[in-house]
C-alpha cells in the first residue's frame, strides 16, 4: 500500500505547477526531480542556482 505524502507546512500553498515548468533551472546542478520535491515540500519553488 502506498502512504499519504507529508502535510504541507502551516501557510504553505502547494505549487499549481512542477517548478520547472514555470522557471528556468537549465545551468542549475540539481535534478528536475530534486528542484521539484522542493517545491512540494515547502510550497515554494526554489531560486535557481547559478554556475
């Protein structure tokens, strides 16, 4: 059985998209997958970061 993904934090609203759907993160080291738990998790996308 798979379990309920982890509750957002008080006052954090869930991204109505993937993060790199609505930001460029093409020179940031991360992985697509990465950049977007990030977002899911905090309900904030993250800033990209550049080399």
């Amino acid at each position: 059985m798979g379990s309920c993904p982890a509750p957002l934090p008080s006052g954090a609203v869930e991204p109505p998209e993937k993060c790199t759907d609505q930001i460029n993160y093409g020179a940031d080291p991360r992985s697509n997958a990465e950049i977007n738990i990030i977002g899911e998790q905090t309900g904030i996308c993250p800033e990209p970061i550049r080399p």
